[in-house]
C-alpha cells in the first residue's frame, strides 16, 4: 500500500516471473526521482538441519529479480526467519548471498 498522494511517472507494476510464493518484486517510477525495486519476501524458518532447499530457492528468486530487473535502487523488506548475530548454516547462507548481492541489513529482530 502506498498513500494516495504519491505520484508516480508510471503505474507500478508487479513482476510476475517468479516461480515461488515466498517472493514479490514490484518496481515504482517517480517523476523526479529514481526507479525503486521494492522486494518482499517472507523467508522459510531455519529448523537447524542443514535441509536449505527451500532457503535457497527464495534467495535465487530475489537474486533473479535483482539481476533482471530496470531499476535504479532496490530495497529489500521481509520476514527473514533469522538473526543476523546467529551462527547457523541458515543465518550464515542468508548472509554470503546478501554480501554477494552487495546489500545490507539495517534492522534484525528475533
């Protein structure tokens, strides 16, 4: 949702080649300003077993959308499931793509 005063250069659009449900991209155009890529996504929980099926499939859809997409800044919100501070395979996978995607996290909550 976004106030009814913004105004944008074009309509944003939802992008719709994503294969899994965990993932939405969604691009905003204003008239004076930068395209935004906004992601959203609500991550797997970490059950501690290495099992990163599921994890992995949601960060390749985020990397696709970062890779594929015209935009000129992105911002990425979302349940990552995850603490930054934890040591697990889960948390440590989360945080080697998102040092290989060049982003950084600002907020973590358990």
């Amino acid at each position: 949702m976004w106030k009814k005063s913004l105004i944008f250069q074009e309509e944003p659009s939802k992008l719709n080649k994503l294969q899994s449900d965990r993932v939405m991209g969604m691009t905003f155009s204003f008239p004076l300003g930068p395209k935004m890529l906004i992601i959203n996504s609500y991550f797997p929980v970490d059950k501690r077993n290495n099992d990163d099926e599921e994890l992995l499939k949601t960060l390749n859809e985020i990397t696709w959308l970062l890779d594929n997409t015209n935009y000129d800044h992105a911002c990425f919100c979302g349940d990552l499931n995850m603490s930054f501070d934890r040591q697990t395979h889960f948390s440590q996978t989360i945080r080697e793509r998102f040092q290989i995607l060049n982003m950084r996290h600002s907020v973590s909550y358990t």
